[in-house]
C-alpha cells in the first residue's frame, strides 16, 4: 500500500496533534451546551476513523448519528452526483448538531446532508472537515472547524480511499497518478 504513494502528506504525529486542536477547540465552542449536549452527525465512510479518534479527545456529553452518503466516484477521483443512501438515524430536532465529514472538496456531499438536517429543525448546525481543498470550496458551504488545508490533491489514508483501498494507511498520503483514472 505505501509504495502506491507518491509520497506522504501528513503524517500520523502531526494528525493526532492536529486533532487534538480540534477537539479543543470544538469543546470551547459548544462549553455552554452542557446539559443537553451536541449530536455529532457522521459521513460514512471516510471519516471513521476521524471520529474515532477525535470523540476521544472530546470530553463533552454526545450523541452520534451516521449517514452514508454515495457519490459514485467508484473507480475515479471525480466527484459525482452525492446522493443520501439511508435516513438520518438519529433525531437531531432541537439539538445542537455538528456534522463531521474526512474532506471538504466541490461541497456538494455536505451541501447535501446539511439540508437534510435543516429539514429536521436542529437548534444549530455546525461543521467539522479533517481536510479542505480551498480551491475548489464553494462559498456557500462553510466548515467552522478545519483540520488542514491542502492542494488540489488525490489523497488517501486515515479514512480516505480510492475505489474502497487504502482507508486502514495511518497517514495521509498523496496517490500516485498513475494509479487512477
Ligand atoms: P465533495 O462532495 O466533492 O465535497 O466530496 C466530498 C467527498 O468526496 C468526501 O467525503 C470524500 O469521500 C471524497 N473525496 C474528495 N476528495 C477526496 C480525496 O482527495 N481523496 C479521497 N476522497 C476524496
Ligand atoms: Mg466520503
């Protein structure tokens, strides 16, 4: 697996240090929600192991939510039409929600789950991304919390695949071009 990158990215000390941050972050932002405590609302696949690590560092009350999103990439690094494959499967009405997504690419997956949620009325929506093309990002769709900011780059590792491969590398590396479409 390592010898399909061309090289490492970010590696595994950095992420966690990086992760850290965001989790500290996160915690200030949501200090007065105590009581009831925030919804974490989840993008399968990619970010799993994100959020692993991540609600580990987070020492506030929570509840999670997962949501499969497809965007039928496949066999290439374009991205597709995203399309919800299940129904939210927690309730998010009245909660403070904070969406969780690996990268933040042309936007159209979280664009997509977040007007899921506005459908369900949640008292706040927030967004954390481990990763952000700044190049591509449109305006419209935000992330309050960003973990890097990186080139316009085919990335896997730490979650991220290509084609379902490489999801289990514990750094974030960038795939040699040669190996896909
Ligand atoms: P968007 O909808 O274009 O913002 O793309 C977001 C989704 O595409 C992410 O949740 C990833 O699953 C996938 N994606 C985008 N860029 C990359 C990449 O560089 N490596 C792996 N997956 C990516
Ligand atoms: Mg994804």
């Amino acid at each position: 697996m390592r010898a399909d990158l061309e090289r490492i990215l970010i590696p595994r000390e950095r992420i966690a240090a990086r992760v850290r941050e965001l989790a500290q972050a996160i915690a200030r932002t949501y200090a007065g929600s105590e009581e009831d405590g925030i919804t974490l609302v989840t993008i399968l696949s990619g970010s799993l192991i994100f959020l692993a690590d991540l609600i580990r560092e987070l020492p506030i009350r929570m509840k999670l939510g997962l949501v499969t999103v497809s965007s039928y990439r496949g066999a290439t690094t374009q991205a597709g039409e995203a399309r919800l494959r299940d129904a939210l499967n927690v309730d998010v009405t009245g909660r403070h929600v904070l969406l969780i997504d690996d990268i933040l690419d042309t936007g159209g997956t979280l664009r997509l789950v977040r007007d899921e949620l506005a459908r369900h009325a949640p008292k706040s929506v927030r967004t954390c991304v481990l990763l952000r093309k700044p190049s591509k990002a449109p305006v419209d769709v935000q992330a309050e919390f960003v973990g890097f900011d990186i080139e316009d780059q085919f990335v896997v590792g730490y979650g991220l695949d290509y084609n379902d491969h490489y999801r289990n590398l514990p750094d974030i590396g960038i795939l040699r071009r040669e190996l896909y479409a």
